[in-house]
C-alpha cells in the first residue's frame, strides 16, 4: 500500500507560493497552512555540502574525468514541518553517483 500524500502550498524566499506534494509522517494531525519551502532548501544545502567534500576526495583520489551525481528527495511533514527524505525504494534512486574515465 502506498504512503498517503498531501498537495500544501509552500512560501519560496520571494514571497511565490508553490504547491508540492507531500507525505505525512506520524499520527499528529497537521494544519497545512503555507510553509517557508527553506525548511526543505536549508537540508538540499547540508546534503549538497556532504557530497561535495567526499566528491573532490574521490576527484583527488580515484581522478575521474567526469562525476555526477543524483539524490533523490521526497518531501515530508513531521510535526508541522516540511523536511527532506532520501528516498528508498526499488523505483526510486536514492544516491547515485557515476564517475567516467576517458583514454587519451
């Protein structure tokens, strides 16, 4: 059975108010009035800056061409807040990173 979702709007920096899918998590009843989306940007950032520390040390040490990387978040309210879930799932990438070489 899948997980319930919920569409609330969400308040970007600049004042534009978006609608996003989201998924309840817990028992608590939740008002969805407009939420600051920065809830779910400022986690983006921390994931973001995780990533990018161990990206240069794999750069430095395994020296690949070419990296990239997809993380895929699911958005979530827990206790009157939006937060940001890596995903789980068969269908769903969680973290993936591909890295190329190419022979000179």
């Amino acid at each position: 059975m899948e997980t319930p979702t919920k569409i609330i709007p969400v308040e970007l920096a600049d004042g534009t108010i978006v609608r996003i899918e989201a998924t309840p998590i817990g028992e608590q009843r939740v008002a969805f009035q407009s939420r600051p989306f920065s809830e779910v940007t400022t986690v983006v950032k921390a994931i973001a800056g995780e990533l990018a520390g161990t990206l240069q040390a794999i750069k430095r040490e395994a020296a690949p061409d070419k990296i990239s990387v997809k993380v895929g978040l699911e958005v979530a309210v827990e206790s009157g807040q939006l937060t940001a879930l890596i995903v789980k799932g068969a269908g769903k990438a969680n973290l993936e990173i591909a890295m190329e070489w190419s022979r000179d």
